[in-house]
C-alpha cells in the first residue's frame, strides 16, 4: 500500500476538514488567475459543493473586488479568523486586513507566517475543495504553500500567445519542482465572441496552448473566451451572472473546464491515512 509508482500521485490527506486545496497560479502576471480562481469557486459551489476562496495574492488582493465584498471585515473568534460568506462560498483575502490602497511591502518571513496563518488559523469548516488565488510568478506564496499544506494540485492559467505559454512552461518547472501535482492548464482570454453576431475569433491563433500541454505532459482543462460579461463581472463583483445568465456561451465554457477538472482531481487515488 504504501509504495506507487510515481506517475501514479497519492492524492494527499488535506487539512483536517478540507479534502482538496488547488492552487491558480502563472508565472506571469495579468492573464486572468483571479478571474479563473473565482470563477471555478462560484461555479463548484453553484454545482451545491462547499467551497472556500483564499485570495493569496498578498502584493495585490483582488478577490474582494470580483466578489463585491471590498469592505468586508472578517470575526476573529478564539484566535481564528472566520471567513467571509458570499451566497456560500467562504472567503478569506489580505484585501480584508490591508486597506487596498495601501502598498504591501512583505519580505520573505513575513509572507511564510501570512500564509501559514491563512491556510490553519482560518475557521473553514468543512470544504469539498479551498481554491487559492496565487501571486503571479515563482516566489515566495507557492513555495511557502507547497511546503506548509498538503495540496491536491496546481492549476495552471495561461494566455495563448508564445511569451504567456513560456511563462506557463516556468510553472510547470517550479511545480515539479515542489512535487506539487499540475492539474492541468487553462487557457483563458483565448478566442472572441463578437457580442452582435456570434462569432468567433481567434485573436491569438488556435490549438497553440493545447500543443504545449501535450508537449509539457500535462492535462489541457479547457479554454475560456476573451469576453465583456467576465470583465464586467469582475468588475461589478457578480461572478455568479455567468453561470446564471451564460452570456455568449461562457458559462458553458467555465463549466466545461470544472468538470475536466473534477476528472483530474478524481483520477489521483485518495491517500489511505
Ligand atoms: N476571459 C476574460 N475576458 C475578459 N476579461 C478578462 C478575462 N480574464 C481576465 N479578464 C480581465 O483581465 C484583467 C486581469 O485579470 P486578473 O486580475 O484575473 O488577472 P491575474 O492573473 O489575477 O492578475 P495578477 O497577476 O495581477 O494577479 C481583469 O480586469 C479581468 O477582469
Ligand atoms: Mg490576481
């Protein structure tokens, strides 16, 4: 029992009370991980999953913001940070102790304890899945992660241009690296849906990204769209729209790439301990 080949990965026993945590993480900045990480978490818990959003993005928090809860100030109850509830899904982010416009100048033992406190001294309850929205890069966050919590795996997020697609390359490297299972790669801002006609575009070229995950050996979760409903979203802070009102077919998409996912999360075997 205790010996696997290494191709087939141990799914690891997650915090107590939590049975998977995934990473969203690039190693490049601004290609959409907050977007992604949001979305996957309102979309698991509208599939009546319990969710958990932890917004590890300490240089600059954006998860308040896409959720509409920029104010919001989280209980802290015997020495435990209570997260924040949104229709559901439970959040905790450095925006909620840090005031936004505020620069967070952390150095590197400052950010190990933030997150070791973020992932064990945060009341989660009981979660089917914590999704954690990372920093851009290979730094400090993942590190301090990969070697504090036992995570399910890392999600890769990309855009489709070579430059973005190299950056993903980098990810992979550190993630195996850290012997952090990958998940698999997401491409977002991929093709565009003309609002007045339907159509598609391929700003960037097609099938570019799908290419490099059969070259990288990793899994391909899907593609999402370049689209005005998600940065509006976003920016409005109602992230569930897209899946309620699935504007040009990109609710089906964020769907499509959850359900790949699950199939990756289910084809590792859960640890026996
Ligand atoms: N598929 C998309 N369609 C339209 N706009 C998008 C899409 N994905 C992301 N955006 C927009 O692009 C901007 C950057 O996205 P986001 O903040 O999610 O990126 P990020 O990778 O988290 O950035 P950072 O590296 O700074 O953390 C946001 O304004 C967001 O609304
Ligand atoms: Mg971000």
């Amino acid at each position: 029992m205790s010996r696997l080949p290494s191709e087939h990965p141990i799914r690891p026993q997650a915090l107590s009370g939590i049975k998977n945590i995934i990473v969203v993480g690039s190693g490049k900045g601004g290609v959409g991980k907050s977007t992604i990480s949001t979305l996957l978490a309102v979309g698991l818990t509208h599939q009546g999953l319990r969710v958990g959003l932890l917004d590890a993005d300490i240089y600059g928090p954006s998860i308040p913001q896409m959720l509409g809860v920029c104010g919001a100030q989280p209980v802290v109850r015997a020495d435990q940070i209570i997260p924040v509830d949104v229709a559901g899904l439970q959040v905790v982010s450095i925006g909620f102790l840090v005031a936004p416009e505020k620069a967070v100048i952390w150095r590197g033992p400052m950010i190990h304890n933030t997150i070791k406190q973020f992932i064990q001294q945060v009341a989660w309850g009981d979660l089917d899945y914590l999704i954690v929205d990372l920093p851009p890069g290979t730094g400090d966050v993942p590190l301090t992660l990969a070697q504090t919590i036992p995570m399910t795996g890392a999600v890769i997020v990309c855009t489709p241009q070579a430059v973005a697609l190299a950056d993903a390359l980098r990810a992979t490297r550190m993630y195996r690296q850290l012997n952090v299972q990958i998940l698999g790669l997401i491409e977002n801002m991929s093709y565009f849906i003309a609002p007045d006609t339907g159509r598609e575009y391929d700003l960037f070229g097609k099938g570019g990204a799908e290419l490099a995950t059969t070259q990288m050996q990793i899994p391909f979760l899907g593609s999402i769209p370049i689209n005005i409903a998600i940065r509006l979203s976003g920016d409005r802070g109602a992230p569930m729209d897209i899946f309620e009102k699935d504007p040009q077919g990109v609710g089906q998409a964020v769907a499509l790439v959850i359900k790949n996912l699950l199939a990756q999360v289910d084809s590792i075997p859960p640890s026996v301990l």
